[in-house]
C-alpha cells in the first residue's frame, strides 16, 4: 500500500491518519492529481454543518440511548444531483414530518429526525465493475463518483463531481433550514396533512382513531391557552453513509473551543455492512471524529466483532456516541438481535439500537426489479421492537428508505402496489424506497404497536 509522507502531527490527525490503512469501497480515481485538487479546495469551503450541531444531535441520540427519545431516520437510497429540487426534497421533509407527529403521540417521547439528505449521493457496491455483454465499465457508485450511462465516459470516476456534491448538498440543507424554521413544520399543518392522508388511504378507517386522538390533543392544548408559537419550528438533522473518505477528510474540522475533530458533511454518519472492518479506513477515520455515528450490522454480524466495533468507537462508553443499525432481514431479526444486545448490556454500554428494515428485505419480481415487500419490512420492525420488549430494552427507533413522491417500487401498502405496478414510476437510483402514502403506513402501524407494548425503559 502507499503511503505519502507526511508530518506526525498530521499522519496523526482525523483528516489524515486513516491512510495507513486499507480502505474499501473507494472509487478507483484515475487522475490522482485532480482529486488532489479538488480535495484541496473542499479543505477551504465552508463547513455544511457545524460542531454545536452535532453536539446538539449526540445529546438527542443520549436521549434515546437512555429510552427517553425515539429515532426517525429515512430518505433516498441515493440523491440525485437531477432531483436536488425543491420539490423532492419538500416532499421527504413533508413525509418525515406527518411520521414523527404519529410517533410522537403514540410514543408520548419525544422523535428525533433525521434525513438521510444533503450527502447520500455515494453507494457501495458488491463489485467494482459491471459487464453487459462483452463490455466490462466500472461499476456506478452513485452521482458523487460517477454517471448511470453505460459509457466508459460516463462510468469513468469524476474527482469533480465530489465539488458537486457539496453544493448539491449546501442547496439541500439551506432549503431544509428554511422549511424547518419558517412555518412549513408546524404541528398544526402537519397534522392536517396527516388527516388528508387518513381520509385518503384505502387503510384510512384503521388509522382514523388515532388522527382523531391528536386532534383532541391540540385542541386542548388550544383551549389551555399553550403558547403554541414553539410548535412551527422543528429540530432536524442530516445523515449519510461516510463512504468516501477523501470528500470526509476534506471537510474535517477541528473545533477551535474544544479541539475535538469533526466531519462536517453531516451530523450523523454511518459506517456501511461493507466498510465495518475493524483494520480498516473507516474505522479509523470515525474513531477520531466527534460526531454522534451509527454502524450497519447485517445478518453476519458476531457478537464479538461487535464489541470489538464498541471499543473502537466508543471506548469512552458515552451515550449517544454510537448507534447500532440492525438490517437482519424479517426471517433472522429475531433470532440475531437478541445475542447482540445482551452482550452489550453485559458490557454496561448504552448505546442505541435501530432497525433497518429495508436491505435485509431485499427481491427481485418476475419483471426483474429489485423490490421489498411491505408486509416484510413491517415484520422486520415488528421482530425489533418484540425482541427490545422481551428484554427490558429499548427499541430505539428506525431508519428507512423513502421518498415524498408517489413512486412504485415496494409492493404491498395500505394502498397496495402491486408485482405488475412496478414498472409505473420506478425512478430509484439504487435500492427500492417506500413511497409517500406506505411510509405513512408504517409509521402508523408501528404506532399501533407501540401503543400496545409501551417501551418506555
């Protein structure tokens, strides 16, 4: 491996020392120079978000560490420059916003948001290149590294697409700013948007009692006198998988009043089933990084490795530190699960536990697209909050794939999409998400089962 010579105090640095090891899933960038440079001037950029930020989220993730806050983490698989718009990124806000007002009730804790926005414009993939025929391209690693066309222009790694990502990403979380402070998250508007959806959805009846119980609540609230001003803002943070590490080091920052090192990409990042290795770059460059930050845990997942994932990263045992994400698939959460949180509870660690339910969930339908079925991602969340339930813990709260839009790419709902709808507006860049009215769905019928099982540890 190469390695660049370099001052001790920078090899030892956030931005610098994960170098020295391997790195997986890093684009192969065939002009070294340009990337150098583009690197250079993201070093000099303004940082997306800052510090006090982060420090803000890591004490909302104690919370839920503790059981006193739930998780709500969701949006695209993968951004898009092309729908950095104003109108798709309304649309997952709007969406996360009616959830975490369902969740919030059905829970009486507190929800704390998160989008998976302004950065998620990278995948990893299962292999660096994709053949169609005789020709052989790099595979595409998402809009940050390079295009969908199957061209060797377009496949071939672009340095400046990650100066694209920035902005993209700067657009995203000014307008989400915006939108959280200037009215468009009221709690009155987005309970009223919420009861369209109830009267709407084909499962509406189901739901309507619920709607009705949040409706009494504001009106009491109202009738009280509350001050109700509070209300039109909401706390929202940002979130991506911290795959590329050259853009990550660019944007670390060290804290002039604390000295600690940040990335200042987003307030939370995680580190992906295919970048966990514990010798690895990514685990090397989050275990010097101050943010609040998560880790997948797919099927595979040892109890020993993690621990060993615990000491790296949260050697300190701080709440809110770290997070736990368990993509299991429905058919293994249950049998999985319990072993990895008993042996963190022996450790006296408290960290947060959060279901992914998408990517273990994962099919292909007849007409050949990749699609996850919507009774399977409800098991999935249904099996985590069992297992929490059945061991005194606390199902922390999930993160999900999804969008604003009306797209067609999981079947099932309550205004079920069918095999054969698939091809009607499947625009993922990646993986399947769930549409508008489904991720609805879930939250309120994950709301019914908190109902009926409180969690409150």
């Amino acid at each position: 491996m190469k390695i660049s010579k370099r001052e001790p105090e920078a090899k030892n640095s956030a931005a610098e020392s994960w170098r020295d090891f391997p790195a997986a899933q890093q684009p192969d960038w065939p002009d070294e120079a340009e990337l150098r440079a583009v690197a250079g001037e993201l070093t000099t950029a303004p940082p997306l978000v800052f510090s006090a930020e982060c420090d803000l989220l890591r004490r909302r993730m104690a919370a839920v560490a503790r059981g006193e806050a739930v998780l709500l983490q969701g949006g695209d698989c993968a951004e898009t420059f092309a729908r950095t718009t104003a109108d798709a990124i309304r649309g997952k806000l709007k969406t996360l916003l009616q959830m975490a007002v369902v969740l919030t009730h059905a829970t009486a804790l507190p929800v704390v948001k998160v989008g998976r926005m302004a950065g998620q414009y990278a995948k990893p993939r299962s292999s660096p290149e994709e053949r169609r025929g005789e020709l052989v391209l790099p595979s595409h690693r998402g809009d940050a590294v390079n295009g969908t066309e199957f061209t060797a222009e377009a496949r071939r790694p672009d340095p400046k697409r990650l100066r694209k990502m920035y902005e993209s990403s700067a657009t995203t979380l000014n307008l989400i700013r915006a939108l959280t402070t200037g009215g468009f998250a009221d709690l009155r508007q987005v309970h009223a948007w919420n009861q369209g959806f109830v009267a709407d959805s084909q499962a509406g009846e189901r739901y309507e009692r619920l709607a009705q119980e949040i409706d009494r609540s504001l009106a009491f609230m109202h009738a009280c006198g509350v001050d109700t001003r509070e209300l039109g803002t909401a706390e929202f943070f940002v979130s991506h998988e911290g795959l590329l590490l050259d853009y990550e080091a660019a944007l670390t920052r060290t804290d002039p009043e604390n000295g600690r090192s940040y990335a200042t990409s987003g307030h939370l990042l995680w580190i992906g089933e295919r970048t966990r290795d514990l010798d690895g770059a990514h685990i090397e460059y989050f275990s010097r990084v101050a943010n609040p930050i998560a880790v997948k845990l797919g099927p595979t997942a040892a109890p020993d490795d993690v621990m060993r994932l615990l000491d790296r990263l949260d050697p300190n045992r701080e709440p809110g530190r770290l997070t736990f994400v368990v993509r299991a698939g429905a058919d293994r959460i249950r049998d999985l699960l319990p072993t990895l949180v008993e042996k963190v509870n022996a450790e006296g660690a408290l960290v947060c536990w959060v279901s992914d339910p998408m990517h273990g969930n994962t099919i292909t339908a007849a007409s050949g697209h990749k699609t996850r079925r919507f009774d399977a991602i409800l098991d999935e969340v249904r099996g985590f909050v069992e297992v929490h339930q059945a061991l005194g813990t606390h199902p922390g709260g999930i993160h999900v794939e999804l969008t604003g839009d009306d797209v067609t790419e999981c079947v099932g709902g309550g205004n079920a999409i069918l095999p054969e709808d698939l091809h009607q507006r499947y625009e993922t860049a990646c993986d399947p998400r769930l549409n508008h009215t489904q991720s609805l769905d879930l939250a309120f019928l994950l709301a019914e089962r908190y109902r009926e099982h409180p969690t409150r540890s």
